[in-house]
C-alpha cells in the first residue's frame, strides 16, 4: 500500500484526484496525463477558433504544463517508505 507525500496528495487533489489505498502511483500519473493532453488538446481547439492568436498559444502552454508540475516528477518519489 503506498503512502503518498503530503504534497503529492495535495497537488493530486487539485486535479480532483485522491488516490485509494490500492491507487499506484502509476495509475495517477496516467490519469494525470490524459487531463493533461486533454486540456492541451482544447487550448489547440480554441487556438484554431481564432479564440486567441496563435503567439499565445505556446505561453498558454508553459502556464498549463506548470499546473501539472507532477508530470515533471518521476513517480518513484511520490510515495514515501512507511516506517
């Protein structure tokens, strides 16, 4: 049963995710990415409706990769060994 950093968990809420006590870290992650790829996959949509030019396209990008910095970490780190 993994036991997930305090600041794993609260960026895993943000995302309206709160694991289990049988969730992997991978299975989050996996998660984590679809919401991800689906968000830029609406920024790019929106972008091509003309809802915004396409130089802030790549900013819009930057600030959404920041709001899933947990991609940015690897999983082996997002648990700690019970003691």
């Amino acid at each position: 049963m993994p036991v997930y950093r305090p600041e794993v968990l609260e960026a895993l809420v943000t995302h309206g995710l709160v694991p289990g006590p049988d969730t992997s870290p991978a299975r989050l992650r996996e998660a984590i990415n679809d919401l991800y790829r689906h968000e830029v996959r609406r920024l790019r949509d929106r972008c091509r409706a003309r809802e915004f030019p396409v130089t802030e396209l790549a900013p819009r990008v930057v600030e959404l990769r920041r709001r899933y910095l947990l991609l940015s970490i690897p999983i082996a780190t997002w648990t700690v060994d019970p003691a």
